[in-house]
C-alpha cells in the first residue's frame, strides 16, 4: 500500500508539466480539469540533516450546473524526505530519556531513549467530492479540517523550512506549530458558510483520525512512545479577509478551535478530550507585511499536565525584486518537558513565475528538562546556520 501511495504522488507531479497545467472541455456544462505541482529541496548548514526535498502534486475536476452550483474531486498527493527523527513534526526530539512520556494529542511530541530514523514518506494528501454554490460549500472525503484550512498567519519567506509549521526541518529541533491541525488528512465531513463581507465560517466533522499525512500523522507509532486514538473531532473556523478600498491594504485574519475524544487503551486514564484554540492574522501593504498567530491545547492530557503552546510572528519587506524577512517563534510542550526560542533573517527572489530561490540564517534554542521532576536539571540544545530553499511550481 505504501509504494502504492509513492507512486500515485510522483505521477501526479510529473503528470502535471506546465504547459499541461489545465484543460477544459469546450462544449457549455463540460468537465473542467486542472492539475499542479510543486517540488522544493531545502540544504542546510549545522543541521542533522543537510538535504531535504519534496514533491507534491494536485488534481482537480469540476462541473458547473445548470443552476449555478460546482459540483467536483480534488486529491493531492506527495513524496517527502523529512529529517528521520521528525518526519512530518511529529516524533522524539531531543535528548534520550530512559522511561518514554506519551505523545501530545496535537502536538505529536513524545521522548523516549531513542528517535525514530524514518525514510522518504509518501502518502495522499486529500481526496474528497464538494458542492459549492449560493449557500456555501460541502465536502467529503479526505481532507484537512477548517481550522486548518482557515489557518493565516506571518507572512514567512520560506514556504518549507520556516521556523513555525515547517514540511520540512533539517535541524529537528523545531517545535512551534500554529496551523492547528488536529485531525490529519482523515475522513471527514466539512461545511463552509459563502464569504460575506469578506468573512466566512466552516465546521468539520471527523469520526476518527486515522489517516496520516506528510506534515500531521495522528496515528504514527513514535518507537515506544505511545499517541493517543483521536475520534470524533469538531472543529470550527472563522477567516477574514479583506482588501481595504482607498489604500490597498490586505487584512486577514482567522480563528479556529477543536475538540475531540482521546484515549489509549494501553495507557488507561492518561488521555481524555482534546481541546485546542487558534488565531492569527496579517496586514499587506505594497511593499511591507507583518502577522503573528498563536496556538494553545491541553494536549489531551487528563491530568493537565501537558499543554502545548507556540507563537509566532514576521515581518516581510519588498525591495524590487527581493524579499526581506524576520521571523520569530516560540514553543513550549510541558509534555515532553521542552520549550524553544527560534530567530531567523532571510532573503527570497522569485525567477519568473516556477521559480523561487530563499536563503536566511536561522537560530534555534531549544531547552529540556532531563527527567519527569519538576527540579530536575535542564539541557540545551542550540543551533544556528545558513538554510536555502528552492521551490519550483506549475
């Protein structure tokens, strides 16, 4: 099943050339098809992991009904090389500790004595039927959840190796994540209000979380550390977007929050609901941006003693033809006893229009408390080095 799901995502990035990005059917009412693709390789220096690399491709089919509605498929796939020890966020980070701690529900954060050593992963992305029209949209199928689809926040160079929600993470030691997906690309059932006023509002249903994807994987086995199973989640969203008249200027802004039933048959009592919260937003001028979004969950733990929380914020200058950026994020995961401070200066330029070339230094800090006392002494682990990124897309 897995070399299946490899293969299926590397034809549909190399089925989906330029000049073969979209074909429609002439005849009024015919199908209209799209296809995309987009592959990036990240190099960095002072890293555990020098090269990484994605490939990542989406196809679309739709039909536009006699009385006005769309009716349609979307499925999207990918390839990634991740860093071993933190495919796709999740997994085991710093140093070993003898007695594994349980993974966070949202977080996906475990420590145990040993990391995982994952390979080149490729999974499907979503795959999921929807109607849209004069009363919103509703889809079901494969897909990510509203709060995760609403999601905006900082406006970040890197569209890959960020410091906050990265696909790809060559140091393994980034743990801020603010785009609150809970669920993964399981199946589920989603309903969006239309934009009114530049607002809209959604609602997702998943009656279980399990189905992995390449950047969440509610269900992976972290070596040891035991995840909790995630069922019948709900998550709501809000997402705002507005171009204001007279000066230009782009807001956007969003809020999510979720709940679902968490439980591990093997660690009775550990886990009960999940509860999380999101919000974030960004102003776009001519040539300045700036955000910030933020993230906190209980982590699904029944005691409360291991919530989750992360922020993050940038700001982005244009200069002709460059790109100028600052990033900041912070994360604290009391789970797994870790808490990290990233900063990170870079530079972008797009070549035409598939071609997209980012460069920057980025420093992480990132401390851990040895042991499960609360006295017990920390250890630091610190990174610093020059990251590039190279994303080409049609």
């Amino acid at each position: 099943m897995r070399h299946h799901l490899t293969g299926l995502a590397i034809a549909l990035a190399a089925g989906a050339a330029p000049a073969s990005a979209q074909d429609v059917w002439d005849e009024p009412g015919g199908v209209e098809t799209e296809a995309a693709y987009e592959a990036a390789v990240v190099a960095a220096t002072g890293a555990d992991e020098s090269f990484l690399y994605t490939v990542r491709g989406a196809f679309a089919a739709n039909l536009v009904l006699g009385n006005g509605a769309e009716i349609g498929f979307r499925a999207s796939g990918g390839l990634d090389r991740d860093n071993p020890a933190r495919a796709g966020f999740s997994g085991v980070p710093g140093p070993a500790r003898p007695l594994p701690s349980p993974a966070g529900a949202l977080s996906g954060l475990a420590r145990g004595p040993a990391a995982e050593d994952a390979g080149p992963r490729g999974r499907i992305e979503t795959g999921y039927v929807y109607i849209e029209g004069g009363y919103g949209e509703l889809r079901a199928g494969l897909d990510e959840g509203v709060a995760a689809r609403f999601f905006e926040g900082a406006p970040t160079l890197f569209r890959h190796a960020a410091l906050v929600n990265p696909a790809l993470d060559p140091s393994g030691q980034v743990i801020a994540r603010t785009d609150h997906d809970l669920t993964g690309p399981s199946f589920k059932v989603s309903y969006a209000t239309p934009r009114i006023l530049g607002a809209r509002a959604g609602v997702s249903l998943t009656p279980d979380a399990n189905a992995g994807g390449l950047d969440r994987d509610p269900v992976r086995n972290l070596g040891g550390a035991a995840g909790p199973d995630i069922e019948n989640a709900v998550e709501a969203g809000l997402n705002v977007s507005r171009r204001l008249p007279r000066s230009g200027v782009r807001l956007r802004a969003a809020a999510g929050w979720s709940r679902a039933n968490a439980a591990q048959a093997a660690l009775p009592g550990v886990y009960d609901t999940v509860e999380t919260w999101s919000a974030g937003g960004s102003a776009e001028f001519s040539s300045f941006a700036f955000g910030a979004s933020y993230l906190a969950s209980d982590n699904g733990f029944a005691l409360g003693n291991g919530d989750y929380s992360a922020l993050s914020a940038a700001i982005r200058l244009t200069l002709g033809k460059m790109d100028a950026g600052l990033e900041q994020a912070n994360a604290e995961d009391e789970g797994t006893g870790a808490e990290s401070k990233s900063l990170g200066l870079s530079l972008g330029r797009n070549f035409g229009e598939q071609i997209r070339v980012v460069g920057g230094w980025q420093r992480r800090d990132t401390r851990y408390t040895g042991n499960l006392l609360p006295l017990a002494p920390q250890r630091r682990e610190e990174t610093d080095g020059v990251v590039i990124e190279i994303t080409l897309s049609g």
